[in-house]
C-alpha cells in the first residue's frame, strides 16, 4: 500500500529519480496512476484495449522524456491525466481517418466496373449455349456419347472408349466426325429473323 505524502514532494522526488533512468521510479508512477491512466482513456476511446495501447505510450513517454513533466507547473497526477486525454484523443482521430479511407477505399472498389457480363453479352451467351445444345442433341448417339465423355466428364478419348466398350480407334473416329458436324452447325448458325421471314 503506497503511503500518502505531500503530491509535490512527491512529485518532485519521482521527477528526479526518472530524470536518473531509475527504473524502480517508472514502477512506482505507473502503480500509483497506471489505473487512473487507463480511466482517462477509457472515457475518451470507449476501447479497454485502447486504453490499455494509450496507457503504455504514456508511460513510455515518461520514461523516454521524464523532463517533460514539471513539478513546479503541476502535478505528475494532472500532467499523466492530460497526457492520457491527448493520446486517446489521438486515437480516437485516427480511428475516424482509418473508418473514412476504409470507406473511401470500398467506394473505390464499387465504382471499379464489373467484370460480370452485361445484359447484351448475357443474351448472346445463352444464344450460343443454346445452339450448342441443339447442335450437341441433333448428333447421332454414339457420337453424342464419345462428346459427352470427353468434353463434359473430362474423360480422353481413350478413357471415353474403355467406358463406353469400343476400341480407341473408334471413340477418336466418332469424336472427329462429331466435332466436324458440330462446327460446321456452328460456324454459321441460321439467323433468327430470317426463320421468322423478318
């Protein structure tokens, strides 16, 4: 239990004793105002882990520039109190710059252009894969089925053979001529307009 003295004899000697780096000194100021350090900046952060990154910036700028604190001009009491009021002040505006860039910087990620396609690519996408399908149903079946294999399960065409029980040659024979018919469907693909007599 610390013993009440005079606060500006007290003062002065902690002064002193810290202006000599004596280590003991910082460990006597930070039990006796450590607690009412952290209180300071509680009330201005609304953060105990704030309040306990202001408390150890105050003390070690104690410890750092101990001739900051005069004696004559106040208490080491209200001295710690205002420094801790600084600091979490400090911190509370740094917060507020963080919250404004991180909202300026999702701004900026929102007004970035999607990538996603819009509604003109979409249609003319769903326009191919239709034609693909309709190309994909009017091939015969076992061609269907060695295209099926290769393209839409991943398989080579020497899997697509062991799978569907026909020899190599066969399955590359039938993917061959599938993929001649459907590009030659595809390559000029009958114009919608033209089938309505537009």
């Amino acid at each position: 239990m610390v013993v009440p003295v005079e606060p500006t004899l007290a003062d002065a000697e902690l002064h002193r004793r810290l202006v000599y780096g004596d280590e003991s000194a910082l460990g006597e100021v930070y039990a006796a105002y450590g607690g009412l350090v952290r209180r300071v900046a509680v009330r201005v952060t609304r953060s105990p882990a704030a309040a306990e990154d202001v408390a150890q910036e105050v003390f070690a700028q104690l410890w750092s520039r101990p001739y900051a604190f005069d004696a004559r001009r106040g208490t080491l009491r209200t001295w710690l109190s205002m420094l801790a009021h600084r600091r979490a002040v400090d911190w509370v505006r740094g917060e507020a710059r963080h919250r404004k860039d991180a909202r300026a910087d999702d701004a900026a990620l929102h007004a970035i252009p999607d990538a996603a396609p819009g509604p003109d690519e979409t249609v003319v996408d769903r326009e191919r894969s239709l034609l693909l399908h309709t190309a994909l149903a009017e091939l015969p079946q076992p061609q269907r089925e060695v295209v099926h294999l290769a393209y839409f399960a991943g398989r080579t065409y020497r899997q697509a053979a062991v799978e569907l029980g026909i020899p190599e040659g066969t399955a590359k024979t039938r993917l061959r001529a599938a993929l001649r018919r459907l590009a030659e469907t595809l390559a000029d693909p009958p114009d919608p307009a033209l089938e309505r007599g537009a």
